[in-house]
C-alpha cells in the first residue's frame, strides 16, 4: 500500500541526492523517471527499489499498481515534491529507484565486440551510443572516468532502456590498457586521418575507440593499435560523436559477426 512522503522526508532528499555524481557514488543506485523507462526496466528484469508516484499516476498506471501490490516500496508524492525529485522541466510524476550494476573490466573486454566512450561528456551522445551499442553486437560498453556518469538521468533516457540491459563498465586508459594488452585485443580508435573503417579486418576480441568530435580521443589515443575513419564523400569535416559511433559500431558489428573466430591480424601495442 502506498505510503505518503512529504517534502521534508529524508527518503526524499535522498532520492534528491541520486540526481548528483556524488550522491550516486554514495548510494550505489541511481533514478529514472516515466512510464516508458519502469516498463523497459521491468522487461529487462530490474529490481525497483522504491517509486515516488504521485496520485494520477497511482491511479493510472498498471504497472505501478501491481508494483505496489508485490510489496515494492511505494511513496505518494504531491507535484511539488515530484517537481523536486525530478530534472525534467514537466515532471512525469513517477520517479524510480534501482541499484547500478557495475560489470567487471576483464568481463567486457573478453567480449567479440566491446564499445569504448574516450571520456565523452554530452550526456545525450552517450545516451544514443548506449543504444547502438546494443543494437549492433556490442557484448560491452566502457565509459571513460573522465566523461559523464553512464547513470547521468539524461544518459538513462536517451539510452532507451539498453542502461538496464548492457554490461557497463567506467575505466581510466591506464586501467583499459592492462586489460586489454592482456588479451591481445584489437583496438581501433575512430579518428579523422584513419584508414577506411570499412576494410579493417576484425580480431577477437575487438574493441571500437569513440572520442569526442573534435578533441578526438584525447588521453585514450595511444590505447589503439589501428585507427580507422569513416570516408565522408559531402563537404562535411566530422560528424558527431553519437552519429560517427553508431556508423562505425554498424561496420564493426557486422564485419565481427562475418568473420570467423581464430587467430587476428593486429596485435596489442606494447
């Protein structure tokens, strides 16, 4: 049964503090917001660990309800507290709480196909290459300790559910190159002046480099062995990091996908 929480609750100042880096950090969980995103982490079997509804949506919402009647902690909001606990200018009126999921390193990388973010910090370019991520084949995606938290709320939701779904890992370069000189991984790094992504030769494990539009990859462009580019036949210089990324996870996966399992053709630096 749905219990009231009023603005002063300490449960709510909590849920408050899950919007910050810091307050994830502390927690170890973090929040989403709709009734798009509670059904996609329910399918995707996320344990919910508290929702903060308020009474519309108590009334409207089916999932919410059977939540409530599982026994899930629920917690009836007025607007002002939901417009609190909330970072959206039009509040949804439904906020949840789950637990992050922290992958092992070695894990990801082990993987045919891993997508690595070099400390990208548009929360949104992340978000989508999420996404793509899962889309194309990725086993894996490593977020850069000095991008944007991949639990960042406009990550979660321009993520579209991959957030609940995807092995996340976040890895200095330094960390990312014991792993994967370790495994001999194959690490291309997208990059303007590269070779043409499209007749690179996938090893295995493989791992696709995406950097910012233009600083590139920054610190993490000595962790690729190959460079590789997208040849652009139009006057444009570069395209986004979400767009570039997605393409070339297009290429990657498949070419990964095509190509049997066996000996690769490039090696780990070192």
């Amino acid at each position: 049964m749905a219990t009231l929480a009023g603005a002063h609750a300490e449960r709510v100042a909590r849920v408050r503090d899950l919007q910050t880096v810091k307050g994830r950090k502390k927690h170890g969980r973090f929040v989403f917001e709709g009734a798009t995103l509670l059904d996609e982490a329910l399918r995707s079997g996320v344990e919910i660990e508290e929702l903060y509804v308020t009474e519309s949506v108590l009334e409207g919402n089916a999932a919410v309800q059977k939540l409530d009647e599982r026994g899930t902690p629920v917690y009836l909001v007025d607007e002002r507290v939901a417009s609190r606990i909330s970072d959206l200018t039009t509040p949804t009126g439904l906020v949840a709480v789950a637990q992050e999921r922290a992958a092992d390193l070695a894990t990801i990388l082990s993987g045919r196909l891993t997508l690595v973010l070099a400390d990208l910090n548009d929360p949104g370019n992340v978000g989508t290459l999420l996404r793509s991520a899962e889309a194309f084949g990725a086993q894996g995606v490593v977020v850069g300790s000095l991008g944007v938290d991949p639990y960042h709320p406009k990550v979660v939701r321009s993520a579209m559910g991959a957030t609940f779904r995807i092995p996340l890992a976040v890895a200095s370069p330094q960390e990312f190159d014991v792993i994967a000189k370790g495994l001999n991984a194959t690490v291309l790094g997208l990059a303007i002046d590269g070779d043409d992504i499209a007749e690179m030769q996938p090893g295995d494990p493989t791992v696709l480099l995406v950097g910012h539009e233009r600083r590139g990859l920054g610190l993490w462009q000595n962790s690729a062995n190959r460079l590789v580019a997208i040849p652009m036949s139009g006057p444009a210089e570069s395209l986004n990091a979400a767009v570039a990324g997605s393409i070339a996870l297009y290429i990657v996966g498949r070419n990964c996908q095509e190509s049997p399992r066996g000996p690769k053709s490039q090696v780990y630096p070192g």
